[in-house]
C-alpha cells in the first residue's frame, strides 16, 4: 500500500479542482490518501528581500515535507488567467528555494478542471511543460471541461470522461 498526496493549486474553499483531484484519489485500490488543503500552508509571496529576511518558513517546510513522505502525487490545477494560480506559483516559489526537486521523482496524476470547454487546458499544458523540471514523474494527465455539467454528487457523470479518468488513474496506481 502507497501513501498518495492529494491537492489542488487553488486557495478557494469551493475548490472545483480538489473535488476532482479527491474523487481521482477515490478511484484508487488499496492506498493510503491524504488530501492537503493549500489554506494550510499559508506563505508570505516570495521575494529575495523576504527570503534574505526570514529564510524559509515552516509552511514551506511542512508541504515539502508532506511530498517527501509520499508515494505518488495527484494535483489538480486551476487556472487563473491561462496559468497557476497565485497561491500556488508562490508556494511552488518558496519549495523550490530549498529542493528544486519539489515532486521528489514521485509519480504523478496531473489534472485540471474548469467552468469551461477547455478544462484548464492552458494550465494543464504549462505543467506538463515544467513539472517534470521539478522533479515530477508525470504518469498521466486528464482535463475535464465543463466541470458544473460533467460533475454532480461527487463524481463525474459524463461516462467518456470518466472512463478515460480510470485509465489515468490505473496508470498512476501501476507506479506504485
């Protein structure tokens, strides 16, 4: 049995994105989830001056350490303005001064979701691009579009997509 962080790159409390990351997670066999919640890692936005001045703050500290103490990694994006969200570029920001490596070589389900056609399809995009720069070992990625209508009670409802969901999934879990 794998111990498998789960979260999304998204501050709110409404969070589309960790429904979908934590119904993702649901999905696994015989593995231990933890889900993190970004509001429990409240950063000071990184600066060289805030750095010099405070070093590295323990919120920093404790998300890296949470990724290090993980099997595998599921993280869904939001995407704000056709990139990461602020609250997750900064932390991303402050991790990487102290491991570059931010992702440890884990295995990793990349997601995205949004109100929209596209799914989140920018975001998604860039991290494919750049997460593995930071030490991510992309198993699979999946993009759900018009999440208020693929996605009711907890899970998705469109039967493609959820089909194609389980296939990500099944390729994270095989790393394990």
């Amino acid at each position: 049995m794998g111990r498998v962080v789960v979260f999304a790159g998204s501050n709110s409390k409404n969070s589309i994105n960790k429904e979908l990351a934590t119904f993702a997670a649901s999905l696994l066999n015989n593995q231990e989830v933890k889900v993190l919640d970004l509001n429990d890692y409240p950063l000071p936005l990184y600066g060289v001056d805030i750095e010099a001045e405070i070093e590295f703050p323990e919120n920093a500290i404790k998300f890296n350490e949470e990724l290090a103490d993980s099997d595998a990694i599921i993280v869904s994006l939001a995407e704000h303005n056709g990139s990461y969200t602020a609250v997750f570029k900064n932390l991303i920001d402050w991790v990487s001064r102290k491991d570059k490596k931010i992702f440890k070589e884990k295995p990793m389900l990349l997601l995205a979701t949004s109100p929209g056609g596209r799914g989140g399809a920018s975001v998604l995009a860039t991290a494919k691009n750049t997460f593995p720069h930071f030490g991510a070992d992309i198993k699979a990625s999946f993009s759900l579009p018009s999440f208020m209508n693929n996605f009711e009670g907890g899970k998705i409802v469109d039967a493609e997509a959820l089909k194609e969901l389980k296939e990500a999934v099944q390729q994270l879990e095989s790393a394990l």
